[in-house]
C-alpha cells in the first residue's frame, strides 16, 4: 500500500479527522499549483531516477522555500531510500518524498502541535509577531477553538502602541462571546496584563490569550517590553506563560524565518502559528521553520473562516501538498479494476 493511501485511510475513520484533512487539501491548494505541479512536470519529463532528476528535484524544493539545509538532508535521504528500496521509475518518487518530508518534520518528536495547559488555574498564552502577519486574527480564532472545546476564554490587549489594535483586539472578543481586558491606547502593556491575570484568576477563566506589540525596529526594547511581561504575568501565576506563540505569515517565505531568528533570541518560543498557508504557492517554510530552528508549527491558518485555524499535522500537511497523487492512484486502481 502507497503512502497516499495509507494516509488517507488513517483519516478516514472519524468524521473530524476527514473535515480537518480536507481542510489541509482545500488550504493548501495554491501550494499544490506551484510546488506539487512543478514535482509532476519533473516527473513527466524524466522516466528514469539519475542524478540529473536529483538535480532539478533540488531547485524545485529550494524554490518552495523548504530552505537549503532542510533541502540537503531531504536530497542526501531521498537518495538513500531511493537506492534502498531500488526505485527506478520517478513515478515511484513522489511517495518517498512524502514519508521524508513526514519524518524530517517529526524528526522523533510526539504530540507536537498540542498545547500545554496549566494543571490548575488559567493557562496563559502569549501571542507574539510583527504587526501585519494576522497576530490578532489568530488570537479570535484560538479563542473560538478554545471555546469549542468547553473552555473559558478572556483576551488580553496588551499591544497598546498600534492605532487600533485594542478596538480591533476587542472585535474579535465581541465576535467569539469572550471578554477583553483593555486600557487607553499608549499604556504600559504590562499593566494591562497585570489587570488580565487577576481578572482571569478572580473569574477562574479556564485560558487567557495575551496580544502584545509587534515591534521589531528596536530589538532591545522589544526584549524589555516581552520581559517585563513575563515577570508581572509569572509573578501573579508561577510557570506561566504556558505557551508564547510566534504568528508568522507563510506568504512572506524566508522572510518569516528571519522574524522567527529575531523573536527566538528574545524570547522563550514554544511554538510557531503559521498564518494564510492558503496564500502561498510555496508552503515549504513549515519544514525549514522546524529543521533550522526546532520550533514547532502548533497551528496554521488555511483560510478566513473561524474555522479554518487547525492543529498542525505534519501527515495532514503532506497529504494535502500531494493529494493530486492520491487521486491519480485511486483512478489507475479503478481503470485496473475494470
């Protein structure tokens, strides 16, 4: 059996796992258009595996923003399995590329995408990233998810610097059915967190999601503003925050990479939250993200409905950057069949 096929059968048994699999299949369709079509053409044009389809394999993954160390470690596996399992033919390829690209991302780890929640009291989240990646955009559709799951959620205005980020915060807290802690715009956003983690304690809110300023002119005062918070919200409850979550736009390639190098040196990243995967032909920075830096992508985004924040799959992912290939398979085994 194909890795295709065992992927699908593997979500094929519960109707949410099928829904948030043709999530990833509907999301990721522009990325299939540009990556995955260009892997068919080299494949179409090439019959047999040499080190000239290697070669182009390579550009196409570079080209995808999978970034080039993430690419020689994929190119030095695909040429082992390749010989291990004696694979001629390229059609034969595109399913080892697969399972490499699985296990690359999971290199080892269990439970990746899930998040850590406090053992007693609010479990608070912190969601960091430069302005424009739809940090506020994720934080209503966490919240909702959240919500879904029996939860209690408030919000957290603690980007007090950028015009409208408190009303556009409140907006979203409104449109869940979800508090939200806010002052005047130009307050010390440690203050409005101070105000949040007692409100969350006193109410006994089961989540408190945090929006903080998405500054990165001046690293330095970055670093001192995501420090002071940390000391107020950790001074109110010990271990916390639970979890920083780094908002990073999939569309803007590499240039997310350099943002998740800045962020990690000044703060504590426990995960990466992948936003408009659904815009990009590329898609590939999910895996250059976890080999070179080991964040993980907890959550992406795959379209505008409050639904459309998922968990990170990495098997979901793969099975909808090649699900073209899956289609193929069915269709020749019903042409055989008949």
């Amino acid at each position: 059996m194909s890795f295709f096929k065992k992927l699908k059968d593997k979500f094929s048994n519960n109707v949410e796992e099928e829904q948030s699999t043709e999530k990833y299949r509907e999301g990721l369709s522009k990325t299939r258009t540009g990556f995955t079509s260009k892997i068919n053409d080299l494949v179409a044009r090439y019959r047999k595996v040499d080190e000239d389809f290697f070669e182009e394999l390579e550009e196409v993954l570079l080209q995808a923003d999978v970034g080039f160390e993430t690419v020689m470690d994929l190119m030095e596996e695909l040429r082992f399995e390749v010989q291990r399992q004696n694979v001629k033919d390229t059609s034969n390829v595109q399913s080892v590329i697969s399972e490499k690209l699985v296990e690359i991302y999971e290199a080892g780890d269990q439970q990746l995408s899930e998040l850590t929640f406090a053992e007693s009291g609010p479990t608070v989240i912190l969601m960091v990233g430069v302005n424009g990646v739809g940090k506020t955009t994720t934080i209503g559709k966490l919240a909702q998810r959240l919500k879904n799951e029996g939860k209690t959620v408030m919000l957290a205005a603690g980007d007090t610097f950028r015009a409208g980020a408190i009303d556009q915060l409140d907006v979203w807290g409104q449109r869940v059915g979800v508090e939200t802690i806010k002052q005047s715009e130009g307050s010390d956003p440690a203050a409005v967190m101070y105000d949040a983690v007692r409100a969350a304690k006193s109410r006994n809110i089961d989540v408190l999601i945090c929006d903080t300023a998405g500054r990165l002119q001046n690293k330095v005062n970055l670093m001192n503003e995501l420090q002071k918070v940390h000391r107020v919200i950790a001074r109110e409850i010990p271990g916390a925050p639970h979890e920083v979550l780094l908002a990073l736009d999939a569309t803007t390639g590499q240039n997310a990479m350099i943002q998740a190098q800045t962020f990690k040196e000044v703060t504590e990243v426990t995960g990466i939250v992948l936003t408009k995967l659904d815009g990009t032909a590329k898609g590939g920075i999910v895996l250059a993200i976890r080999n070179k830096l080991n964040i993980p992508v907890k959550f992406v985004g795959l379209g505008e409905k409050l639904d459309d924040l998922q968990p990170f799959d990495p098997q979901k992912y793969v099975y909808g950057l090649f699900a073209e290939g899956l289609d193929r398979e069915e269709q020749e085994e019903m042409s055989s069949d008949k």
